[in-house]
C-alpha cells in the first residue's frame, strides 16, 4: 500500500505562530507595565494632595469671640502654605486650585501630566492628571 507522502506544507508555520504569541504577550506587558505606572502616578498625586490639604489647613488663624476661640481659615492662607508644600517636594505638580469654602475646611486641587515609561503604540503619549483633596482644621 502506497501512503501519499507529505510535503512539508506546514513547515514553518509553528515558528509564525510563535512569533505572534510572543508579539502579543510583549504588547500585553507593555500596556500592564505601562498602567502599573499610570496608578503609581496617580496615587502620588493623590497623597501630595492630601499633603497640600492638609499643610493648607495648619494655616489658620486664631479668632477670639468673648470666651470662645475658634480656628479661622482663609484662602490666602490656604494657598500660601499649598504653595510652600508643592515647592518643597519634587514632581511636576502644578497647583489649580486652593481654598476654604466654609473656613475650617482647605480643598485643594493639583494637576499633573502622565508620560509611559515603555514606548509603545497601545498606549497615548500623554495623560493629565487631576487630584483634590479636603482636610478639616479644629482646636480643641
């Protein structure tokens, strides 16, 4: 009995389809490494903005009523000390926004623009940033 003989027809085509599995787990590395790095980001920004609220909120100034004494805050107070933080710790954080909307209460709001560390085509170029934050003053 003749058996026909293969011809080698699939040679080669194990090598391509290897080639494009790791193409694919390279992308999908990529685009993890690259969204790993965007939540670090974003969780920076978030803890500097907690940090400026609450340096926003030490600064405040004392208001005596008769026999009562309460903590005041101001916006320019808010800001100045918001400012002073930001400038003393690196990153490219810019401040926006610096307030007390009710006077014992500092909200801050800091913007900043995200790069990937890892070029690749999945992933923009740019991405702004944007966190607020509110801290409470009180005496006691």
């Amino acid at each position: 009995m003749n058996r026909p003989r293969r011809t080698g027809g699939d040679e080669g085509s194990v090598l391509l389809l290897t080639l494009g599995y790791v193409l694919l787990a390279l992308a999908v590395l990529f685009v993890c490494v690259c969204a790993t790095d965007l939540y670090i980001a974003q969780k920076r920004l978030d803890s500097l903005a907690d940090s400026a609220a609450l340096a926003g909120a030490d600064g405040f100034t004392l208001a005596v009523t008769g026999e009562s004494v309460r903590a005041e805050l101001s916006d320019a107070g808010v800001r100045e000390q918001a400012e002073a933080l930001i400038a003393a710790l690196p990153g490219e954080a810019t401040l926006v926004a610096a307030s007390s909307p009710d006077g014992v209460s500092a909200q801050v709001t800091l913007t900043a623009s995200w790069h990937p560390p890892l070029f690749s085509p999945f992933v923009p170029d740019g991405i702004p940033l944007q966190a607020t934050a509110t801290s409470r003053t009180a005496l006691e």
